[in-house]
C-alpha cells in the first residue's frame, strides 16, 4: 500500500518528518504541492521536512524582513529580497525555503533573472528562519553557500550564523 502526498495534512505550527526521500522523491513533492502552498519544504541527505507556519511566524518573519530593507535603503545598498523562494542543488542533496531571504552581495549577478539555478548563479547572502514550531538546521543553507543566516524564535533572539555578508557589504565604505 502506499501513501499518495494528497493524503498528508500538515496542521498550522505542525512539521512533518520524511526520513530515507529520493531526490527525485523530493522533486515531485515540490512539483506535485506547487508554488502557491503555504507550507515550506526542506530537503538534506534524504531528510524532507513539512512545515506549515502559524501567524505568528508570519509576524516575525515581515518584522525582521521589513528591518532589513529599512536597514539596507538607509545605508543606500542595492538587494533583492526572494522572500520564500526554493533554493536546490541536486549535487549537494540539499533544498531550502527560508522564511525571507535576501540577495545583497550578490544583487547584480541575479538581478532581473526569472529563475535560479544554484549550478551557476549564487545562493542568497542573508536567509532569515523564523524558529516558534520547528528548529532551523544549518546543514542545507551551509551546503548551498548560504552565506548569513539569521534565526528568531519565540525564546531567542536574532542569531547570526556563517560568515557575515551584512558586514561585508556595509564596511564598503
């Protein structure tokens, strides 16, 4: 017997844990959900995860987004924010959908591009993960390149991970 995706239902604040997923696996649940889904998926080493947010996820998640461009305009710094665009590389058996991310460093490489194939273009410099019903894992952003990441939870505050491209861009001059 086998279980059709249809037949899944992942609750607001709930994840779902999919253990020993094929890459190919992985792409026909992406394909077969669509792009106009509410829940995020993430793919390392056959390991898929389901995640569907709750509001106040949502809330946070436009906070921080919304001082990040205040920050970046005030400091006059060309971005691109791709809020949850999915990012994968079959080579590095990684996929992810940040809650928000940006394109900073890299605005002028990607800029205008309908799609992102992370074969040759980079990956997004800063991703922003909103942590209240599920714990962010750094494996898939560090295999893709990431180069921030910023984690909020509900009992934390802003973290700053991987090499820091914020610093990087603002010290220019």
């Amino acid at each position: 017997m086998l279980l059709e995706l249809n037949q899944i239902i992942v609750p607001p604040g709930q994840q779902l844990l999919l253990k020993n997923v094929s890459w190919q696996m992985y792409e026909n649940i992406l394909s077969e959900l669509g792009e106009g889904r509410a829940a995020r998926i993430n793919y390392y080493q056959g390991m898929l995860e389901i995640v569907t947010p709750l509001p106040e996820h949502e809330i946070g998640k436009v906070m921080i987004g919304d001082l990040v461009k205040a920050l970046l305009e005030e400091l006059d710094i060309d971005f691109w924010s791709l809020a949850s665009t999915t990012f994968k590389n079959e080579a590095m058996a990684a996929g992810v959908e940040a809650d928000d991310c940006f394109y900073i460093q890299n605005e002028a490489v990607i800029r205008g591009k309908k799609r992102i194939d992370l074969t040759v273009d980079p990956p997004p410099d800063l991703a922003i993960e909103i942590d209240i019903t599920s714990r962010t894992r750094f494996n898939n952003y560090e295999a893709l390149g990431v180069s921030e990441l910023w984690r909020y939870g509900s009992d934390t505050e802003v973290v700053v991970r991987l090499k820091s491209c914020l610093a990087l861009c603002c010290s220019h001059e």
